[in-house]
C-alpha cells in the first residue's frame, strides 16, 4: 500500500514510478483521505520530471509560501516594512524545499550558519520573520499547528552605556553640516530618536512642546516633549521640509563628524542615551526620564539606566543619612 500509518501515528506515502520513489511524513492530524490525495500528487510530479516536484501536502504548506504571504501582507502593518522584507528574503535559501512542520530544524540551520557572520540581533530578526510568517499561517488556518512557538532566539550581548556630556555634544556638533549639527542638539536636547529628529515639520512645534504623532515614533504612540531654552535655536532649522537632509545624508554625515572629532566609536543612538543619564544624573525621576524618552513602559526605563538608577538611589539614602545626623545633633 502506498500509504501507511507510522508508529507515531502520522501518515507516511511513498510512491515509485520508472524507478524514480518519492516519499513524504503528513503533518499530525493528516487523514487517509489526505494521505490519497498526497499519494496522486506525488505521482503526478514523478510523471512530470520537468515539473517542480512541490506537493501539497494538506497543512503542511512549504515555507517558501508562508514567508510569500507574509512579505504581501504581514510586513506592511510594521514600522520598517521593507526591512522586514530583507530579514524575510534572508532566509530563503535555508526555507527553500522545507516545509512548516520542519521550521524547528530550518530555524535551528539558520543559527548555525549565520552565527560568526551576523550579529545575535540580526539573527534574530531573521527568526523572527520566520516566526511571525509561522503564526500569520496558523491564525488564518493554514496549517493546524502553530509552530512559531519552536522558533528559539539567539541570547543578544549588545549592551552598551555610551554616553556623551555636553562639551562632547559640542565638539561633535562642531564638525558636523548645519543640518546634522542641528539633529545632534535637537536629539540631545529632546531624546528625539533618528527617525524622529527627521520626521519633525512646523505644525509638529507648539508654543511649548513638540508634539510627535503616533505614526513617527518607534512605539506608535503619540508623545510630547517639552521645549527647553537651549533647544529654540536648533528648531529655526526645521522647515516645510523638515531639517532637509534624508536618513542616509544625516548617517552619512554624522560619521563624517564623528571622525573629524576624533569619537569613531560614537554612534547617533548615544545621544538619546546622553539624554537620559544626563538626566538621571541631575536627579530627574525615573517615570519622568520614561516619559520624555517615549518608553513603553517604566520597566523599559530601569532596564537601559539601571546602573545610573543605582547610583541615584545611592546619593538619596545619603540624602536621609544626613537628615537623620542633623536631627541627632539638634537633640544633642
């Protein structure tokens, strides 16, 4: 018989015509109604030698489709579609043949034969298109198991705490154009991300505070941030057209000034930490910190600056161990 049932109970069909055998595992919960049609797709492929041997297997679809569907759809409701669209086309070698029940070893090649040549957070990108197209599938009933769920991500060890004061801002600054000059003093002085910096237009600045709206912040959520002293002048800078310089021209350029400084190692996402430990340094409450810098959360916040929040913690118990000295004294 050209189909049998193993002994993990899933259906398995061989089929051999001119000496050519192919043979495929259904996925579990296959039928043997399933099993026959699997069985006159795999012989209609061995009579059509040029013809790509794909069969379709009932809940079981090819990878290569699942990433298909979720380029078309999935990726538009993110905020860097075509990034996502590059971590998807990725791994289409390693998907290339394997089909979704085999996603837990294709993930598992993809780690060994990226690792050394891609960073952890890269990697992980990567798995997760893999896992994202995995559970798009199973939500629309594509295949009966949700196999996202073995899709493991690789530990990332990509922790940094660099940080500028304000004479080092002024020295990068200092080598920079006009234009990058004013998105390095507008992202320290608001802890406007890359792409918030370049997204800001007139309407965007009130009396009193920029106000971002959903769609140009990280996070999807509208945010406002107060409009300090120091900030107004680098404001003048931006027009109908934003600060008119594009994201790679503000890349580009800040890597021309941070060598002309003398800072290689410096990297823009520093400034929006510069802002957060020169604000934590200055005694700025943790929930107030979180809340100019646009965090989801409080958690996120203690997450980054743990180690500053240490610190402050610190200096307030010396704070009441002075109090509490004082008061002995008067009782003295």
């Amino acid at each position: 018989m050209p189909y049998h049932l193993n002994d993990r109970g899933r259906y398995e069909v061989s089929v051999c015509v001119q000496r050519r055998r192919l043979h495929r595992r259904l996925p579990a919960g296959a039928t043997a109604g399933d099993a026959k049609r699997v069985e006159a797709e795999l012989i209609r492929a061995l009579h059509q030698p040029q013809a790509p041997r794909v069969v379709a297997i009932p809940g079981d679809p090819p990878l290569t489709e699942l990433l298909a569907d979720y380029t078309e759809r999935h990726v538009h409701t993110l905020r860097s579609p075509q990034t996502a669209r590059y971590h998807a086309l990725r791994i289409g070698p390693w998907c290339e043949g394997r089909r979704a029940s085999e996603a837990r070893q294709v993930a598992a090649a993809i780690v060994q034969d990226m690792t050394g040549h891609y960073a952890a957070a890269t990697i992980n990108r990567s798995l997760s298109a893999l896992s994202l197209a995995l559970r798009m599938a199973w939500e629309r009933g594509r295949i009966a198991v949700d196999y996202s769920g073995q899709i493991k991500r690789r530990p990332e060890h990509n922790a940094r705490h660099t940080w500028l004061d304000l004479d080092q801002v002024k020295r990068l600054a200092n080598h920079a154009s006009d234009a990058v000059r004013a998105a390095i003093w507008i992202s320290v002085l608001t802890g406007c991300r890359r792409g918030e910096a370049l997204s800001l237009r007139p309407e965007m600045i009130g009396r009193d505070h920029i106000t971002l709206p959903a769609g140009a912040t990280k996070t999807l959520r509208t945010r406002t941030v107060p409009i300090i002293a120091p900030l107004r002048p680098w404001l003048r800078y931006i027009g109908e057209e934003g600060l008119g310089i594009n994201f790679e021209g503000l890349k580009s350029g800040f890597v021309r000034a941070r060598e002309a400084a003398g800072m290689p190692e410096v990297q823009f996402r520093d400034l929006r930490r510069s802002t957060g430990t020169l604000l934590i340094q200055s005694g700025v409450p943790l929930h107030h910190v979180s809340q100019i810098l646009g965090h989801t959360s409080t958690q996120v916040t203690e997450r980054v600056y743990a180690h500053l929040a240490g610190s402050q913690l610190r200096d307030s118990m010396r704070t009441l161990d002075t109090l509490h000295r004082a008061m002995l004294r008067k009782k003295a």
